[in-house]
C-alpha cells in the first residue's frame, strides 16, 4: 500500500506465503492489490467477533464517529 501510495480507504491485499522443501526459506508473492472491500460480506461475522467492521470503521473516519452510527446497526447473530 506504500508503494502505491494508499494512504486513506479500504483494501484489499492477497499474497501467497509458501515455505521452500528443500531450503527451509520462506517465499511471499504478491498476488492482488486493490482499493476495496474483499468481496464477500464479513460485516455479521466482524460484528459478532470484534463489536465493528471495516466499512463502518472506514465511514466513521471520513465522517466523524457518533453514539448514532456503527453501534446502532443491527446485524444478525453468528453461531
């Protein structure tokens, strides 16, 4: 994100780590880059995790945070 000089939004960042067989080195390849959320919807998972998620985390950043916004959503409970 850096290199790409994406400082401020959501992202997504894929990459591959292996470990080599024969020489024990761990390798890292970079598979995606992008300026956007994962493509599937983590929100209910995230909520009943963590207590928030990524969007509501990215919203409150550009428009101020309030008693009113990520806590009052309701979401459907994870079991």
């Amino acid at each position: 994100l850096e290199a790409l000089d994406i400082r401020w939004g959501l992202s997504h960042v894929e990459v591959i780590v292996t470990r080599n067989a024969e020489t024990g080195s761990i390798q890292v390849r970079l598979v995606e880059v992008n300026c956007r959320q994962h493509n599937t919807d983590f929100m209910p998972l995230t909520n009943a995790c963590v207590g928030y998620n990524a969007l509501d985390m990215v919203l409150a950043a550009y428009l101020g945070d309030s008693d009113e916004s990520s806590s009052s959503h309701e979401y459907p409970e994870v079991n």
